[in-house]
C-alpha cells in the first residue's frame, strides 16, 4: 500500500515538475523574444536619435516645433477670451496692456491695467480670483504715479486661462 502511494506521489510530483519545467521554458522563450525586440527597439532609436542630431534633422525638428507653434495659437480662442475678460472687469478699471502667452492649452496672461482707486483694484482681485475662466491670479505690483492725467493706480499682475 505504502509503495502504491509513494507510486502514485512519484508520478504527481513528477508531473507537476515536468509541467513547471515546461512553464520555465516558455517563459525564458518569450523573455528571450522580449530581450531581443527590446534590443532592437533600442538600437532603432539610437539610429532616429542619430539622425535628428544631424544638423538637418535638428533644422527639421524647430520647423515642426514652430508649426505646432502656429496651429496651437490658431486652434486657441482668442475671442472668447476677450469676452471672459471684459465679463469680468470692474467698473473703474481699464486695461492698459496685455500680454498673453500660449502654454500647452491654456495660456498665461500678464496684465497691466489703470484703476480709480483700491477699492476698484480690490474688486477686479476678486473678480478674477472667483472667475471659473481665470486661476493662479498672482499680483505682480502696483503703482502710485504722481503724474497729473494718469490713472491714480496701476497694477500689474499675472492669470492663467483655460477658457472653461
């Protein structure tokens, strides 16, 4: 009985180690496949980066930068974010300069403008803070000019727009 049993074990455990064996073996194959498309892989991108080194490829490279450049500030809505913009200004408070900068989407946007008072200035911070189109509002600086005809507050600060 005792030997039927350890006959029986012997083939089992002799079984399962030759399907493990079998499982090793194809698992070592398809690493080895791996290894060598991986290795292929590489040595392709050596070669692109070889060639887009040269200095043809790097020419070819800035001019596809500056393309998506343009189509990026074409497909952007510059309209839509003048009308967020003049939605959102005070009363009190005129722009005097814009300068806007296209960033992966959205765009930065730094602004200089006049207002009458503190009060104006402190509503045109709240505006733009409680603005869903405009985040990330940082104050840059604010002036005083002593000059007769000029606005008694000038101030300078950044948003971004993402025109949601």
């Amino acid at each position: 009985m005792v030997g039927i049993l350890g006959a029986f074990l012997f083939l089992f455990l002799g079984w399962r180690f030759y399907s493990l064996r079998r499982a090793d073996a194809a698992l070592l194959a398809r690493t080895g496949k791996i290894d060598q498309e991986m290795s292929r892989l590489r040595a392709k991108r050596q070669e692109l980066d070889r060639f887009f080194a040269q200095q043809e490829g790097a020419h070819l490279q800035e001019r596809a930068k500056f393309i998506t450049a343009v189509i990026e500030a074409r497909s952007f809505n510059w309209t839509e974010m003048f009308m967020d913009l003049e939605r959102i200004l005070p009363e009190g408070v005129h722009v005097l300069r814009i300068e806007p900068r296209l960033e992966k989407g959205s765009v930065s946007v730094k602004f200089v403008v006049g207002a009458k008072g503190q009060e104006a200035k402190d509503k045109l911070l709240k505006a733009f803070e409680e603005s869903s189109s405009f985040s990330e509002v940082v104050l840059l600086s604010e002036q005083f000019p002593k000059q007769p005809g000029v606005d008694p507050l000038t101030i300078e600060f950044s948003a971004v727009y993402s025109g949601t």
